[in-house]
C-alpha cells in the first residue's frame, strides 16, 4: 500500500496581503478566533476545523480549496 | 467612554503616587530597622516612641499591599492588547506577584521577631526580612519607572475580540504559583516538626493561589465582555484538552510516587502535605503545558 506523504497546507498569509495587507488581528477579530490561532494556521502548526476554514473563506469571498490544500511535500 | 478613560488615569496617578509613598515607607523601614535590630538582638527594651513607630509600617504594609495589587493590575491591563508580550513584562508581573506575596511574609516576620524578642529568643528572621524588602523596594521602583514611562499606546493593538493575552499571563502565574507552592510545600519534608497543618498546608496554600484566582477571574471578567461569549477558541480547547491529559498523566505518576517513597510513614507528615503538593503540581504542569502548546505556534 502507498504511504500518503499529504500534508495540509495553506495560502492564508498570500491572501491577507493580497486583501488590503489585512492584520492578523483584524481577520481574527472577523472569524472569531484569537490571533494565535491565525498565526498558527499560517505557520502550519495547527489545523483549522471545517467551519473555520469555511469562515475564512467566506471572508475572503473564494472558495475553500482556494485557500487551503492538501501538499504533497 | 470618558468616564472609562478618566478612570484609567485616575488608577495610573494613583497607582505612581503609591509607588512614591511605598517607596518612602520602605526607605523608613530600613532606618527603622536599622535602630531597632541591634537593640532587639541584644534583648533591650523597645521605648514607647518606638512601639508607635512599629504601627507606621504595618500601616506600610497596607500601602504596599495595595501598590501591588493596582500595579499588578495596569500591568495586566496594558498586556492585555500589548502586540507582543515581552520578557521583561513577565519578569516585573512575576517580581510584582512575589512582592504581593512577600507583604505576607514581610507580616508574619515582624509579628515572629516581635514575639521572640518579647520572650527572649533569637530572632534569625532579620536575615530574611532584609533581602525580601529590598527585593520589593527594587519592585516598586521599577514598576513605578514602567506606569510612567511603558504604558503608551504605541505598543498597543485596538480591538481585540478573542483574547489570547491574558490566556499566556494566567499561565506565567500559573506556573510561578505553582513552583512556589511546591518549594513551600517541600520544605515540609525537612521542618516537618515546625510544620503546622492550618499555617502550612491551609493558609500558605489559600495565599499562594490568590495571585491565581485574580488573574482567573480577570480574565472571566474579560470574557463576558466579549461579544460571543465563547470562552477558548479551538486552537485554545486543543491546547488545554492536551495540557489536562497531559496533567492527569503526570499527576497520577507523581501522587503514586508519593505514596510509594513515604509508604513506610504514611501517617508522618505526608498526610497534611498531600493535598497541597497535589494542587501546586497539577498547577504547575497545567500551566506549562499550557504555555509550551500556545508558545509552540
């Protein structure tokens, strides 16, 4: 069987600058979470649940894959 | 709005004046002591002028109290939206909980070498009351240089709707409470004849986790001033969800040692100490891991 080498990867940070260069903060404060949790996502230390990835990209206006994926490094 | 803002100015002037009068009130104390220790060690007679100025600094020891209960506050307060917390923010929030902790102490010595003196002991507790009030006199001055000088706006970030701050303070107090207690805590093993259930393992407990409880409840109090009222994001229920695992692991691990190493003596002193040692080691690895989980990202 084939190992699955996927990880879950992101474009948060590209987003953030491509809209206004929005703070972390200020896309905390929209989603709900504390910017840790923000900083973390970026960073690849935590995985966001659904609904959040959902909320974020519905604050984005694009669609989820868009901003989140699965990388095969 | 203006009413908050007058009232945050109000606490920051008092907060500063209190420091002056705390220092001076320490700066009296050291003259003070300095007359009286070499007559009381001696065993002379203490004049009534003398008696009189003894009530001037328990009268101190209020001032402080309440300089460091303010000052631990505007420090909270200001961390609370900082945009980056800090070492030596830490380090003056935990000398400021230590000093708080250390009036305690600074009490129980005067009122220890007052009795001894009376009775004709030695009073060896002048060697700890000096180091702890210039301990906290260093405190106070530096505390009072951040309320003048550190407090700005610059260093801060506007409306913060899911705090994260004061969540990474409960745990540097935490786990400053929590080695606290532990060392007091330990310190039963080898003074177990001086140890008393209600002073040692009740009140120094009761003591100890206060500085705890206000930043708990602090921090409570800022939550119901959130818009959604939900209290840890998900991340933050992760963390804690493996930080209280973590905790019920070691805990166990540690309570088993416990009984097992004082197995032959389980009716000696390990049968007042258990439960504070319990509550500060869950504490203290509660917080840690806490911190370690939130400080990872």
């Amino acid at each position: 069987m084939k190992k699955n080498n996927q990880k879950f990867a992101n474009n948060l940070r590209r987003f953030r600058f491509e809209n206004n260069e929005i703070s972390q903060q200020e896309l905390a404060n929209k989603v709900g979470v504390s910017r840790l949790t923000i900083h973390s996502i970026e960073k690849g230390k935590f995985v966001p649940s659904t609904y959040l990835a959902l909320k974020i990209a519905h604050f984005f206006n694009v669609n989820v894959e868009k901003i989140f994926y699965l990388s095969n490094e | 709005m203006n009413k908050y803002k007058d009232m945050k100015t109000l606490i920051k002037y008092a907060t500063i004046t209190l420091g002056f009068i705390s220092s001076l009130f320490f700066v009296f104390n050291f003259f003070l002591f300095a007359k009286l220790h070499p007559k009381m060690i001696r065993f002379e007679d203490i004049s009534g002028t003398e008696e009189n100025l003894l009530l001037i600094v328990g009268i101190g020891l209020v001032v402080f109290l309440t300089f460091y209960l303010l000052s631990l506050w505007r420090i909270a307060n200001y961390l609370k939206n900082a945009k980056e917390i800090k070492s030596y923010n830490i380090i003056l929030l935990i000398a400021g909980i230590l000093s708080l902790l250390f009036v305690f102490s600074d009490w129980a010595l005067l009122t220890d070498i007052h009795r001894q003196h009376k009775y004709g002991f030695d009073q060896p507790e002048w060697l700890l009351l000096y180091p702890i009030m210039i301990f906290q006199f260093i405190t106070v001055i530096v505390s009072v240089f951040f309320h003048l000088f550190s407090t700005t706006k610059k260093n801060q970030l506007k409306n913060i709707e899911k705090d994260s701050n004061i969540f990474q303070i409960a745990q540097y107090v935490g786990i400053t409470c929590g080695v606290l207690g532990l060392a007091l805590s330990s310190l039963g093993f080898l003074y177990s004849r001086a140890w008393s259930l209600t002073i040692h393992s009740v009140m120094g407990p009761i003591i100890l986790l206060t500085p705890y409880i206000l930043v708990v409840i602090y921090w409570f109090v800022i939550k119901l001033q959130e818009r959604d009222r939900v209290f840890y994001d998900e991340k933050q229920i992760l963390d804690i969800g493996k930080s209280a695992f973590l905790t019920l692991l070691t805990s166990v691990i540690f309570m088993i040692s416990l009984f097992i190493t004082n197995f032959s003596n389980l009716n000696g002193i390990v049968s007042i100490l258990w439960l504070p040692l319990y509550l500060f080691f869950v504490l203290f690895i509660f917080s840690s891991a806490n911190l370690y989980y939130t400080k990872r990202s």
